[in-house]
C-alpha cells in the first residue's frame, strides 16, 4: 500500500489526473487490468482510493513482482515526477480481518505467537475475553 499526499493541493491534484489519464490509457488499450513494467519485472494495480477526510490523499494498493519493483513505481511514477508529492510505503506482514471476516487461520498463528513470546497472563487473559 502506498499513501501519496502532499500539502501542496495542485501537486496532489496533478497527481491524481496522471493516475486518472493512466488508468483511462490502460482501459483503452490493454483491458481492465494496470500492469505496469519496473527495471526488474511489473506492478499490478489492485485499488487506488481518492480519499478526502482529515487529510486528501490517494491511497494505491497492489502488488509487484518483488518489493524493489514496488519501491521503483513508488519513485518513478508517484515521487519523481510529482514535486511535493510525500509517499509512505507500506507492506502488509499479516491480516487478521479481511473483508469483514476475521482470517482464524491469521488470528490463531499470531495468538499461538503472541503466547510463546510471552505475553503476559493479563494480556493473554484480556484477548481470550475479547
């Protein structure tokens, strides 16, 4: 996942028309799909979220053929070309609820390595009554 801000609202917003038109360029040549090619292999496009709150923001998640191909969108698509854009990249290590089920098999592993590493008897007494 990688989060693009930026306090400058006309660099956000060239930004955001540059996925747009990309995303657009996509669709009319190549189908519904974003693949885009790195130095070492490609970049798929899962969801880019425009999103308006506390702060404006587009959020992008996907995934890449290793993480120095993500690192490379980051920079060459997003960062480079943009000034004043502000990326954070971030990597999912596990998810314990994903599309509003809690993932058991996730939850058990962590909860068997949480115990393990010794979590306290409160802290493993407090999630057991969650």
């Amino acid at each position: 996942m990688i989060l693009a801000e930026s306090d400058e609202k006309e660099a956000l917003l060239a930004l955001e028309r540059y996925i747009i038109l990309l995303q657009d360029y996509y669709r009319k040549h190549f189908g519904n799909v974003v693949l885009l090619p790195t130095s070492s292999g490609s970049v798929v496009l899962r969801d880019i979220s425009h999103c308006y709150g506390d702060k404006t923001m587009l959020v992008i998640t996907g995934s890449g053929t290793r993480d120095l191909d993500i690192a490379f969108f980051r920079e060459n698509y997003l960062t480079r070309p943009f000034e004043g854009i502000r990326t954070t990249l971030m990597t999912t290590r596990y998810r314990t609820v994903g599309n509003f089920l809690i993932q058991s098999e996730a939850l058990d592993t962590l909860r068997a390595a949480f115990e393990a590493t010794g979590a306290s008897e409160e802290e493993i007494s407090r999630m057991s009554k969650c």
